[in-house]
C-alpha cells in the first residue's frame, strides 16, 4: 500500500508512526512546517491546511484516545444509521463519545473540546465492528451505552424504543449486551424497559404510558401493538388493546394532529372498530406524560363500563 493509498483509505487523518513508514522525519516535518498537512493534536496527522469534516474529526478523536479506544453510544450509533438525538447538529458543537477499556491512558489530548472520554471494564472483541471504519461498537452495545449516558431516564428510554423502532436491533441483541454489563448506569431500568419493547410497547409515547398508566394505577395488562384486519381486509395496528372488554386505547404522536392523512387513516380505523362493536380511547401523548391520572381515570370508566371489577360495582 502506498502513502496514497493509507490516506484515501484513512480519510486523510493517520498517526505519526504509520506517516514514517513511507516518509523521513525530516520529509514529515515540512509537510506540517509547510502547511500542506496539519497536526491537530500530537501524533495524529491530517493531510492537509483546511477545516476537519466531521468524518475527520471522529477520526482524530480516536486516534487521538489510543488503538484500543472506540467511537461509542450516540455516535456509533449515528454512523450505523440511526437518526434522532441530535445527529444533525454542526459538527463543531456534537459531542464525540469515546469509549476506552479501563486502565488504558488515552495517547493524547482530544483537539475537540465536545470529545467524551467514556472508560469501560467491559469492552470485548464482539462489542466492536469488526471492519467498520472509523472503529466503532456495535449497534446494540452503541445504544446500551447511549441509554446509560443520557442525562435523563427518559432520554434513556427514548433511545432505546428508537433503536428498535427504527429496526437497527432486536431487543434480545440489546438484552444480551445488557446482561453482560452488571455495572452498567441504569442497568435495572434498561432491562425493564426492553421487557416493555419486547411487549410491543415501541414508541416513547406507549412506554410513557404503559409505566406511567399501566403499571402506576394497577390497571389490566393489555396486549400491545396488535394487528387486525379491517372490513376491507387491510392490516391495521392497534396501539393498546384489552380485547375482552372491547376496549381500544391509541397514543396519539405530534405526526397525528399535523398530517391530514394520517388524522383520516386513524378515524376510518376508529369507525371500522366501532362498527365491529369496540370502544377507542385516544391521548395525545403530552396527555399521557403530563396528567397519567387523568388517562388512567378515564381507561378505568371504560374497563367499568364493558363489565371489568364486578366486585367494585
């Protein structure tokens, strides 16, 4: 391979040493003397004067952290296709997470100033792409991680709910890695709220609801996510469903109250369900966040109504 090759294959951006296999030091030092490359942190080297991409400044980063460190959480997780969470912010303010095995000191100091240095005692050979350039975890541990570091439980909550939504994982990759990591942050919420997925609870919206309504107020489990055919034969999914009581209960999203055609397509479904002899809530899901007694108030009027706790009458 030559010096050519490396760079187009390292996206510009490769260490001191790997310069000096095809390059004297004294070639290399007016390379950067000279301005035509730039060294943004010591030992890490990019072949030319202007502005870092974004791609470059995941590189450096990492380069920069040492050849055992990874891209991790959010930021793998947005190289693999994932989408939400900031992912479209400038690359001068998106943090860059790092993820370092435990008692390994990081080469040097990250030129980012948005760099997170995340250390791990658990960072194994199945954790990380095997040939995903710029190295990075896998989907599965990037989301865990993700879940663990945001600032909020509900932030953790959304990330999760998101990975499988938009079918990067399966909830038994994300359970697995889980289990793995006995110190990891919000191990025990993690792990219920992947039970919650698992049980078609995949919108943040339903997770709200089913912590805060379901669970809090005691109500009747219900079946999740369940698909029926309606009387033309078409396929619809039904958010929350007790079916012996022929309830329905839909969480309506911010896409429901701002798309004409989606308003419809949940009316035609609604009516559909009523003429087969079902009764439909609907929340907006601010509802459900904000005022879950209210909600769990009127689902329980509802349960009452079609015949559920008979000994409270």
């Amino acid at each position: 391979m030559s010096l050519d090759e490396l760079l187009e294959a390292a996206d510009g951006v490769i260490d001191t040493a790997a310069a000096l296999n095809f390059l004297t030091k004294r070639q290399l030092h007016w390379r950067v003397a000279s301005g035509r490359w730039q060294r943004p942190c010591r030992g890490v080297l990019v072949a030319h004067s202007g502005p870092l991409r974004e791609s470059q400044i995941l590189r450096v980063a990492l380069l920069a952290a040492g050849p055992h460190a990874a891209l991790g959480g959010l930021t793998a997780a947005w190289l693999d296709g994932f989408t939400g969470f900031g992912e479209k912010a400038p690359a001068s303010s998106k943090p860059v997470h790092l993820i370092v095995p435990a008692g390994f000191k990081r080469r040097a100091k990250p030129p980012n100033s948005n760099t997170v240095i995340h250390y791990s005692r658990i960072l194994a050979d199945l954790d990380v792409h095997p040939s995903r350039q710029p190295r990075r975890t896998r989907i599965a541990r990037s989301l865990v991680d993700a879940a663990g570091w945001m600032p909020t439980d509900r932030g953790a909550m959304a990330v999760l709910a998101a990975g499988v939504q938009q079918r990067l994982v399966r909830v038994d990759d994300l359970r697995r890695v889980t289990e793995r990591m006995a110190a990891l942050n919000r191990r025990a919420l993690i792990m219920s709220v992947l039970g919650d997925i698992a049980g078609g609870a995949e919108a943040l919206s339903e997770l709200d609801f089913t912590r805060q309504v379901i669970r809090a107020y005691r109500l009747p489990e219900p079946s999740r996510q369940i698909a029926r055919r309606d009387s033309r034969g078409r396929r619809r999914w039904i958010d929350v469903l007790w079916d012996e009581y022929r309830l329905v209960v839909e969480i309506d999203g911010a896409q429901h109250a701002e798309d004409p055609l989606q308003r419809w397509d949940d009316m035609e479904r609604d009516n559909d369900l009523q003429l087969a002899g079902y009764r439909t809530l609907r929340f907006p899901g601010w509802l459900v966040r904000r005022n879950p007694e209210y909600v769990a108030r009127e689902i329980l009027k509802a349960l009452r109504a079609a015949g559920a706790f008979p000994g409270d009458r």
